[in-house]
C-alpha cells in the first residue's frame, strides 16, 4: 500500500492505494485551503496551514482498524511556490503562489535585461511573474528585512520534509518549475541566480523523485507508527503528477487538467527546446513535460459564482448545455490571475466586452467558460506539432469532472476527441503510481490507457469557436 499526498493550490489531499494504484475504499481525506488573495495582487499561503493540514490528511488514512501494511509515502505539491526559511528550518514568509502578480515591473525589468529566449530555451521556463526570479528580485526590493532572515528558499515540499526528518532537498521536478534549472546539465543556472540576485548555497541540494528518505523524527514516528522505517519519496510537481494519473506518461496520451488554473502537458523523453508560449518541466531527470498552463480555469467560474447571481450548479449546468456556442454577443479575456501561456504577461488583467441591456449573468459565464476553452486552444495550436500522429487528450479536474458543458465547448474548441476522466483524482493517483515505480513494482510506459466518457467535437460548433478566438485575438491586440 501507499500513502499518496497532494498539496493543491485549493486542498490538501491523502489517500491510500493498492498495489495496482487504485484507491483504497474509506481512506481518503480532503481538507480545503484557499490562499489569501490581497488587492495588490498577492496570493500567498501559510505554511503552518498547509503543514497542519496535511498532517490531519495522514492522520485520518491511518486512522481505524484493518490498516493494510504501508510500503512508502509518495507526496506531489504545487508548482512554483516559494518558501523562506531561517537557518532552523522554520519558515519566516508565507508560500508565494504562482498567481502572485506583485513582481509584474521586475518580470518586466528582467525581460528587457536578459537574453530571454535563450533563458527559456535552458530553464524552460519564460521571465515571468510566476517564476522565482521576478519573485526573489520582488521581495529583495519591497521586503529586505524579511529576506536578510532567510537562509534558504524553498518549496511547501522541503518544508514538509524538513519537518519530518530534518533535512530536505528539491527534486528536479519541483526544480524544473522554479526559472532556476538548467535542464539540460541539471543543475542551478548562473544567469537565472545573477537574476534573482540568489546563491544557489541558499537553495537546497538537488535530488531525483526516487530518492527516498527514511527516519522520520521521533515524534512524528511516535504519531505514524505505521510509516516507520518506511520510505518517503520527495515532492514532484502536481502536474507531473497528474499526468502520470491521467494514464498520460507517453508522448501519444496528453492530459488536460482543468482545475483552479489550467494546463496541457505531454511526456516526453527529449522535448528539446520549448516553443515560445510554452514551457518545459521535468517529471525527473529522464523524462520532461512539455505544455502550457492558463492562469485561468476554476478560478473564473469561481469568480463568477462569488460575483454573479447565478442559480444553483444543476440549473446552471442544464442552461448551460442547452445553448448554442459563442450565442451571448460578449468576448472575454479571462485573465483574472494574469496572463501565463501562451503570451506570459503577468500583469495583464481580465476584461468583457459587448455587455449590453440585455446581457445576463449566465451570459457571462457562458462566455468565461467558452473563453477559457480559447485559450486551452491556443496552447494545442502550439503543442499540437510535437505530439504524435494519432494522440489522445484525457481531461480531468473538477471543473471538468462537474461540467459537461465546459468540457464539450473545450472539446468543440480543440476540434479533438476528449476523454473526460471517470476519476477527478489524477494527482493523487499519480503520485502512487510513481512510488510504486520506484519500488520496481509497476512500469510507467505500461500505464492503464485512461477511461472516461469520450466527447466527440461539433464541426459546426468547431468553426463558430475559431471565429471566436480571433474575435479574442483581435481585442487582446487592441488593449494595453
């Protein structure tokens, strides 16, 4: 059996799996975690939370009687936060998030300063307010006090372990999605750290997802008995992760996850360079993802529901499904956190045109949903001529998971077949399967091919969507 932990941007997650990866009936535990979002465009998370409740999430998978024998813990977690911690391990900032825009003027300075197309092409990752560069550069000039208490900085992951046992390391996949890794001789890029204004002594040593760590702290093998002794694989990325538990961890099976923002990801062995708009992430030292994430996806029909007076989620869902596409007159540009793939403009913000007397609030959902089904478009146009002839796209997420009608305007969108997962728990799920691979006991290229419902697109509707994203194209030209 293995414990499997996903830190997400919304919730913390464990879950018990067998031996074939699938979950263990009644030993799940979920505890919600939203950041704290302020008006400057911060977006930040106390690690003491995401620590307290990730502890609860184990606490209750181990709980009760018939406990099965435990193999390994395996833990995924969040791209790109970032972590200070003082020379104790303790932490002194909160968890900096992908979505914190505050860093917008030195993502900026840093874009004209650098050989940005170059920094991409060894980082794969582009200047951007997501990445730790503009981050670092950020806090240096608006909190020095707070930076001069930091010894090192890291993710949620090496918190994590440093409190279980002492001492950490980042795994080239949560490395990957920093801006600091030289991906090709794997290690800390010296124009990356020059740029962050960092030494790479303060960041933490690297290692591989298969470098398991063993000797938990008495206390906490006083608290988990059954983890004693066991190993712990370090944190991987949650997109790694989810791909893996999407059956996607071939180049032919590309997944969509559709959760609070958005991402379409490929594995591949040797991607090369990434196409300008998308970026280059590692699963581990020998395999890559190749994709794009949208800061966009839950989040806007989150927004929407806070904002809106919409009716409940199965009204809605039925209007919804009933209309016809792009029949609202609005074009929207749904970058409420920001813009990532394919243009990374992070200090870019959401705008809807067209409102009229007659506009309803379901009319601007529908056009927020449909928007962000553009923009998963606009990353296929790019990723599409890397993928194989003859490739599949598996969704999972629960915004899909809730929403066939979001899934069918992205599936209309794509002008491609799209499974939608029977499972929203791909992360989870990955993060088992990985442990196992590690302990020899499973292979990742034989991977179950994924189930769910096939959504076959609309040629039709396909066509009223490509007219809609240049309708889009043409207003994101024409504002600032």
């Amino acid at each position: 059996m293995i414990v499997a932990l996903d830190v997400g941007t919304s919730s913390v997650r464990a879950a018990l799996h067998d031996d074939a990866g699938g979950a263990v009936p009644g030993r799940f535990h979920r505890v919600a975690c939203r950041p704290t979002v302020t008006r400057d465009g911060g977006v930040e998370h106390d690690p003491g939370a995401l620590l307290d409740a990730a502890a609860a999430c184990i606490d209750r998978v181990l709980a009760g009687p018939g406990l099965p024998d435990v193999a390994a813990v395996s833990v995924a977690t969040f791209w790109h936060g970032l972590l200070g911690l003082d020379a104790g391990g303790r932490p002194v900032t909160p968890v900096f998030m992908w979505g914190d825009t505050r860093c917008a003027a030195d993502a900026a300075l840093l874009r004209r300063a650098l050989d940005e197309p170059a920094l991409h092409a060894r980082t794969g990752c582009h200047v951007h307010t997501s990445y730790w560069p503009a981050k670092l550069r950020w806090l240096a000039r608006e909190r020095p006090d707070l930076v001069a208490r930091v010894a090192r900085w890291g993710s949620f992951g090496e918190h994590l372990e440093l409190t279980l046992f002492g001492e950490a390391a980042t795994t080239v996949s949560m490395a990957s999605g920093t801006g600091l890794l030289d991906q090709e001789t794997m290690t800390w890029d010296p124009a990356a750290l020059a740029a962050a204004d960092v030494d790479a002594t303060r960041l933490f040593p690297l290692c591989d997802r298969r470098d398991g760590r063993a000797g938990l702290r008495p206390a906490w093998a006083r608290r988990w008995p059954a983890l004693r002794g066991r190993p712990w694989f370090p944190a991987v990325g949650d997109g790694a992760a989810s791909n893996v538990g999407s059956g996607c961890a071939v180049p032919a099976r590309l997944a969509l996850n559709v959760g609070t923002s958005t991402a379409l990801r490929m594995v591949t062995p040797a991607p090369g360079a990434p196409p300008r708009g998308l970026w280059r992430y590692r699963l581990d030292r020998e395999l890559s993802l190749l994709g794009g994430a949208l800061s966009e996806g839950g989040n806007v029909y989150a927004w929407c529901r806070d904002v809106l007076r919409l009716p409940d989620e199965a009204a809605l869902e039925a209007t919804l499904a009933a209309r016809a596409p792009d029949d609202h007159g609005l074009t929207v540009l749904p970058f409420v956190a920001g813009e990532r793939a394919p243009g990374w403009r992070g200090e870019r913000r959401a705008a809807i045109v067209g409102i009229g007397l007659d506009t309803r609030a379901v009319d601007i959902v529908a056009a927020a949903i449909e928007a962000v089904a553009l923009r998963v478009a606009l990353v296929y146009d790019l990723l599409r001529p890397r993928a194989p002839a003859g490739h599949v796209i598996v969704a999972s997420g629960g915004a899909v998971g809730r929403s066939r009608a979001w899934a069918r305007a992205i599936a209309d969108a794509l002008g491609r077949p799209l499974t939608v997962a029977d499972d929203e728990e791909a992360t989870g799920r990955g993060a088992a399967w990985l442990a196992l691979e590690a302990l020899g006991r499973r292979r990742l290229d034989a991977l179950p091919a994924p189930r769910g419902e096939i959504i076959e697109p609309d040629a039709a509707r396909h066509a009223r969507y490509r007219d809609a994203l240049q309708r889009q194209g043409r207003l994101d030209a024409r504002l600032p």
